[in-house]
C-alpha cells in the first residue's frame, strides 16, 4: 500500500501518485529524460537498477529503460547485479561505474579524489559530467517513489514514456 | 566532498547551481530553471510546492547540512527569514531530535533524514506523526522536496560547488538566480501585497542572523 493518500487521474498508481504535482514532475522528467539520453543507455540502466537495489526501490525493477531495451540489454546481467564486482558478465568499465554509483546513491559527499580518477580510467571528463547528472535524476527519482510507498506494477507508467515493462520470468522481452 | 574542479575548468565554465545559460558541458547539466520555480523557491506560486517559508527552507537546509554542500549551506532566502527563520533554528537543523526546533519541524525533517539517508525507512510511524501537523498534500511536497534538494550531489560530486563565498547572503525571490516567469511575477507581487520584501531595496532587515522586521507568513 503506498505511503500517500492523494491520487492524480493515471493509468498507474506511479501516474496517479506523481501526477498530484503534475507540473513539478513534467518538469523533472524532462531533465531526468534528458540527462538519462546524454549517457550509454546500457550502463545507466545498470547502475539505476542496482541503485534500486540499495534504496530498496522494488518498483525500479518492474520497468526498463526502453534505449536499454533497444540496445541489447542483457536480463542474465540483471539477473546478476548484485554480484557485478566479481561477475564475467560485467565489463571492468561497467563495474567501475556501478560501483561509483553505488558511492553516489549511497553518500556522495564521500566521494574522493581518487574515486573519480579511477572513474575516469574509463570513461572521459564529459561522460563523466552527464554520467553523474545521469545519477543524480535517477537518484531522486528512486527515492521519491520509495517514499510514496510505489508498488510494482505489471505496466510502464504512462509518464515514464522511456520505459516499458520488464519482462516476466516466461514472457519475452517488452520492447518500446 | 571536493569544492576543487574534478573537471577540466573549459567543461566546467558557466556552471551554476540554478540555471545556466552557457552551452558548457557543466553548465548544460544545471537544474532547469522552471524546476527550481517550482521547487526550490520557498514561495506559493502557480503549481509549485506548497509550504511554510520555514518548513521549506529548514528542509532545503538540512539536506545541504547532509550532502555537504557549501554553496546551499550559506544562502538563505529572505522570504523564510521574515517567516521567522533565524540562525539559533539553522545551527539546529543537523541533531533536530534533541533540539528545541519546534515539534512540526522536527516531524518534517524526519521525513526528509528518512529519505536522503535510506528512503525505505520511511515508516508509517514516520509520515502519521507528520500528519498530525501537515495536511496530506503538504506531506507530499515534503516528500518532493526532500528528493529535489538532493540535486546538489552532482555539484559536489564533479567539485564545482561554488563555495560559500558565492551565496552568504539573503536570496530574494527577485533574484537573478531565479528565471523570471508569469507565475512567479505574481507571488511575488501577493508577497508585496503582504508585506513581505522581495528585493533588497526595501528598508528593515538584511543581514544572515538578525531578526526580521515582520514576522507575517506568505504562506
């Protein structure tokens, strides 16, 4: 059950709940939107997933991010986020970032020199700006909808026009 | 926490925290000037959080306190000062449990400590405490609001926050920093109508720490 009692019109309790502020949230998801295409869609879908699993966001999992999809996300590597630090499925350059988002979602203010540096073994100086902007939208909105209180649900939110829905243990892959 | 550059100083030119105007990589990621209207100005215009000036602007505190922001941590916005705000409440902000903040307060900043530290321990406890002083909707723009002052991580993350020599002093709502629109124009003007100063060429109060001259609520 979620954690507010105001409802928006929406197909979906995220719709619905989101929408109570709906200019706020237009606003937001264009930026979030927008920061997220500034960015390898497959690394962020990664470290947005396992930011989930740190901020205990169940929701998060419902949903893909469609660029991902499209991409050649890989669900054996979902499958397996928790364990990226020692998994062959993940890239030394894909283990680099997510550990550096786990750092950004978890306390970024202790986030040193040399954690960025070693970031940036992998990826540009530019990347890296729109890599934690990336972090940043996508933090909030994790957060945000674990505090409503959000249940999975088995449809992409209408307002999440980037993500479709996950796919199920023995259903194919939704692709947007 | 770093208020060294992280980033080649050519990427990160024209960075600000709110708004931005240059096409630098840095100044490209700011937040959206239309968000900070709607969120990050402690004033009731059109579609924007909806709180008390002291509400919104101890929460915006606190988090600047959490993630270490330097730049947030030394603004403060007029239209929260003449609320009431003061400096004795600010140095209070991060131990709020056992402080003398009054009790609405601190049932606000638990909600947000809930949620800038670990969001899925936000118990019903937590928000049905907060209910005896806030109505539902204004739990909700607690809520966004504790997410949207979060925003400051990537800033300190890249080492581009602007330090506090950038923002010790009152943040008017007429402020450059904030883009000028139809909607805010007129809180504004039901701020004058009030009696509240939007701009420093009123007479009164000014410096951080002193007591307001009024203490009428544009809430």
């Amino acid at each position: 059950m979620a954690n507010v009692n105001l409802r928006a019109e929406g197909p979906t309790e995220f719709d619905q709940i989101w929408g109570v502020r709906a200019n706020y949230f237009a606003c937001f998801i264009a930026d979030h939107d927008a920061s997220l295409a500034r960015v390898d869609p497959l690394l962020i879908e990664l470290c947005r997933l396992r930011m989930a699993q740190i901020l205990g966001c169940d929701f998060a999992f419902s949903c893909r991010y469609a660029p991902a999809v499209a991409a050649g996300l890989d669900e054996a590597k979902i499958a397996n986020i928790s364990s990226y630090p020692n998994s062959p499925l993940f890239t030394p350059r894909e283990r680099a970032c997510i550990e550096f988002a786990e750092q950004f979602s978890m306390q970024s203010s202790s986030i040193s020199d040399s954690d960025v540096e070693r970031l940036l073994e992998h990826i540009d100086p530019e990347t890296l700006i729109y890599f934690v902007k990336a972090l940043s939208v996508t933090d909030q909105l994790l957060r945000g909808t674990v505090a409503f209180g959000i249940t999975p649900g088995t449809t992409a939110p209408a307002s999440l026009a980037q993500f479709v829905s996950a796919p199920s243990a023995d259903a194919p892959l939704a692709v947007g | 926490m770093s208020t060294k550059p992280r980033i080649p100083a050519e990427l990160a030119a024209g960075f600000l925290m709110l708004g931005g105007g240059d096409t630098s990589p840095a100044a490209r990621i700011a937040i959206p000037g239309e968000l900070s209207r709607l969120a990050g100005i402690p004033i009731a215009s059109n579609g924007s959080i909806q709180l008390d000036p002291v509400v919104h602007e101890c929460i915006r505190l606190f988090n600047a306190n959490y993630q270490g922001c330097e730049y947030c941590q030394n603004a403060r916005q007029a239209v929260a000062v003449q609320a009431g705000l003061d400096e004795d409440m600010v140095s209070q902000l991060t131990r709020f449990e056992t402080s003398s903040l009054p009790d609405h307060i601190k049932a606000a900043l638990r909600i947000v400590d809930r949620i800038s530290s670990a969001p899925q321990m936000l118990t019903a406890d937590v928000l049905d405490t907060a209910r005896g002083y806030f109505t539902e909707q204004e739990i909700y723009d607690i809520i966004i609001l504790s997410c949207f002052t979060t925003s400051s991580k990537v800033a300190i993350t890249l080492g581009v926050d602007p330090g506090k020599e950038a923002s010790s002093r009152l943040f008017y709502p007429t402020d450059e920093a904030y883009p000028q629109s139809e909607d805010l124009q007129q809180a504004i003007e039901q701020l004058t109508k009030q009696g509240i100063l939007v701009d420093e060429s009123g007479d009164g109060f000014d410096p951080i720490g002193t007591k307001p001259g009024t203490t009428s609520s544009p809430a």
